[in-house]
C-alpha cells in the first residue's frame, strides 16, 4: 500500500500522515527522515518533527539514498519529507531523471510507504531558476508517485481529504 500526503507548509499532512501510518501499522513503522540540518531555523523544525513523533517511530535519517533506505526496511516507511529530498538532490547536483527513476523504483517495492510532499505549485512563478526548477520537479514528482500510490490525501488547516 502506497499513500501521499500533499499540501501547504504547515497544512498539517505531517501529523495526519503519521497518525495514518500508525493507525495502519501491526509493527512500529520506520520514519524516513530526509532533512540536513542547514541552519538554526531548520534545526528548530527538525526538533519539533522528533518531538513530535516521539517514541512511537524506528528514526532512520537518509538525505539522499531514499530507495537504499526503504528496501533495506521491511516495515512500514513514512518519507517525511519528498520536498526536501528533492531540495537535497538539487543541491548534490543530481538531475530531475535521477530522481524520477529513484521514485519510480520506489513505488515497485512491495512494501507500505507513505509519503510526505509539500504542494509548492499553486503560487507565482518565482524570478529565479532554482526555483522555477525546484518547482517543476516537485510538480512532475508529485504527479508521479500520485500516479503509484493507492490513496491520496490533500490536507489543508489541518484536514486531510482524500482525492484519490
């Protein structure tokens, strides 16, 4: 079974992909933290993401190898986040086609993962190409595993509403 969990920043499709993933465990699953710590700003989300999962997770942290990671795991795999997965691979210099083909190997695993996105694409076009590529990426990769997981949740002020 493969799940998404898409929306803003701050939507609340973390703690509901938890929740879910929980609610849908038989063994403690496996939480796939995918954040390099940057700067202070990032290390205060990162606390709040431990506190907030507690005890309740097996913590692995793997920036980049995410297909190594899931495979090697025979429980349940909450990927938190895709978005900075995807941050990480641009700044390791990896192309949109290395991405696509990790993603695309992922969702052939035979296993539960549910995944964590940030829907980036509803604003303005940025003036800066970093941007305007993060965001194409996120959109295509979004569309991807969309297009390989059973269920969809859209999640925005807190509720998640599956779309698919």
């Amino acid at each position: 079974m493969k799940t998404l969990f898409i929306g803003g920043i701050k939507s609340g499709k973390s703690i509901n992909a938890q929740d879910y993933i929980l609610k849908n465990s038989v063994v403690r699953p496996t939480y796939l933290a995918t954040t390099e710590f940057v700067d202070a700003g990032m290390k205060e989300r990162i606390d709040a993401h431990v506190i907030n999962r507690g005890d309740n997770f097996v913590t692995l942290e793997e920036p980049l190898k995410i297909y190594e990671a899931i495979s090697a795991n025979k429980n349940p795999v909450l990927v938190e986040c895709v978005s900075m997965w995807i941050n990480n691979m641009f700044y390791h210099e990896f192309s949109l086609e290395d991405m696509q083909k990790e993603l695309e190997n992922i969702l052939e695993l035979n296993q539960t993962i549910v995944f964590v996105l940030n829907d980036v694409g509803s604003g303005i076009i940025p003036d800066n190409k970093l941007s305007r590529d993060f965001i194409d990426a996120s959109g295509k990769l979004s569309q991807l595993i969309a297009s390989g997981c059973d269920e969809v949740y859209h999640t925005i002020a807190g509720i998640s509403t599956r779309i698919k």
